[in-house]
C-alpha cells in the first residue's frame, strides 16, 4: 500500500551541468502535476508528465527544477559593434570641439553601456533530457519509498480499526436477539396491565413480537458488514492502487451501519452505532490518503 503523501530529491552531476529535481506530493482524487522549472525546460514538460504517470497513478504532485550549467561554452559575450562605432564617433566630435586629451582604451569603451550582452548559450537538448530523465527517475524512486513507508503505516492502522468495526459488529448481532426478547416482555407486561384479568390472547402477541423483529432485522446488515471488512482485508494485501476502492466501500460501511441504527430502538445498539460511526470516520479519514 501506498500513501499519497512523500518527498523525493535527487542531484546530478554530469558534464559541467547540475541538475536538481525536488518532488512533494499530497492527497488528490486524481494525479495533478504542477511544475516549477526554468522556461529553458519547458520541452521536457510533455515527457517527465509521462515519467511521473508511469510511477503514481494518484496525488498532487510538486515539481521543483533547478539547473546550473557551469561549462565553458555555456554562455555568450557578443559585441554590439554598431554601438561601438557610436561611442568613437561622439568622442572625436567631443576632442575636435575642445582641447581635450584622448584616453579612450579597449577597456574603457567595453565598459561604455550595451556595449556587450551576455547570453545563455543553446542549451544540448539530448543532453538535457537524459539528465533530466536520471534525475527526476531518482527523486521518484525517492517519493515511492518514502510513500510506501507512509503506506504501510496507513495499512497496521486500517487493519486494526477493521478489526475494531468487526468486533462492534459481533456485540450488535450478539445484542439483537436480546432486543426481540426485552421487547416481548415489555409487550405482555403492557397488555397485561391494560387487560387486568381478561384473557390475553398468546397468538396475537406471538404476531406482534413477529412483525417488530422482522422490522427490526439486521442480519442482511451486518452479514454485508463481514462481506466489506473481508473484501477491505483483501485490498490492503494488493499491490496495486487502492484508494478509490476503499473510499467505494466506506461508503458502503456508513449505507450498512445508517441503516441499522434507523432499524433499531435498543439503546445499547444505538450506543455501539455511534461507536461504529466514529471508526468509519477514521477509516474514511485515512483512506482519503491512499494512494
């Protein structure tokens, strides 16, 4: 199992470059990539999207891109020779209007303004991409650790409360036939008292008792309840994404278990729904992470 939740990082260096990829991922319905890399990157966009898709299939993920190129052709100084031309001209004019000595030097017009430009050279474009590739490969090897350590956290936790919402389940069905009984007895103690005397008529209460219990049935109920908690204890021990599965039968646990507290009027199973309630809202809490 898999949590949505993780960080990777990886660095390489290689031929002068220096490439560094950062990955932050949270909790999504779906896999949401957001990038933040220089624009010279923006080729790589479509490819590293691909990339991530193969290794997550869930959570919104962070892209981080940060890129030093310290080769020696990796910049430009070009010379704007028209400019250079203007400068000369403007001094001559300047000394031939007045007594002025010329100490114009090399250095003192490349220091004149735009006189030079500095520019990033054309970046290798396969060279990139294979860097860019082995990097954001390592940080995601990384992010799928560190996922799968937040996973099997999530997994020990989900068993136990399935453990817990099965043992809940095992006292209602242990408490109902109780329920049936009590009502019985609370039933021919009030036409008792109503008739005094008279004769009570044993197949009329039977029938009573009857259509309460039948009113009242949670087998169908609590036998679905094992059905989820069998078929959650097999999705924890998949391999494959689960996420979507299990937020599907948490919904499934809250249809089964609303329906039994709208059956049932017994107080303690009232009180061991709202216990129930309580888990499946962890459950749901968790699976909400899942990746």
């Amino acid at each position: 199992m898999y949590s949505m939740t993780g960080y990777g990082r990886s660095t390489i260096e290689r031929d002068g470059r220096t490439l560094t990829v950062e990955l932050k991922s949270v909790n999504h319905r779906f896999l949401d990539i957001a990038f933040r890399m220089p624009r010279s990157f923006s080729f790589l966009e479509d490819a590293m999207r691909r990339q991530i898709g193969a290794a997550l299939s869930r959570g919104h993920v962070d892209v981080f891109v940060t890129y030093r190129n310290m080769r020696e052709d990796a910049r430009v100084v070009t010379v704007n020779e028209a400019l250079v031309g203007a400068y000369i001209a403007a001094g001559d004019a300047v000394m031939k209007n007045h007594p002025l000595t010329d100490d114009r030097t090399l250095s003192s017009l490349l220091s004149m303004p735009d006189v030079l430009t500095l520019t990033e050279a054309e970046e290798d474009q396969q060279a990139l991409g294979e860097l860019t590739q082995d990097a954001l490969g390592q940080a995601l090897d990384a992010l799928r650790a560190m996922r799968l350590r937040e996973g099997e956290a999530l997994k020990r936790d989900l068993a136990q409360r399935v453990d817990l919402l099965e043992d809940i389940t095992r006292q209602i069905e242990a408490r109902y036939p109780d329920t049936v009984a009590e009502y019985r007895d609370r039933l021919r103690a009030r036409v008792e008292e109503l008739l005094g005397d008279a004769m009570m008529d044993p197949q009329r209460l039977l029938q009573e008792v009857a259509i309460m219990a039948d009113r009242s049935a949670i087998a169908e109920e609590t036998v679905r309840l094992h059905s989820h908690f069998a078929q959650v204890r097999s999705f924890l021990d998949d391999n494959n994404p689960i996420g979507r599965k299990l937020d599907f039968i948490v919904q499934e646990l809250n249809r089964e278990v609303n329906t039994i507290s709208s059956k049932s009027q017994d107080v303690p199973i009232t009180n061991l729904v709202v216990s129930a309630k309580a888990e499946i809202e962890k459950v749901r809490e968790q699976v909400q992470n899942v990746e």
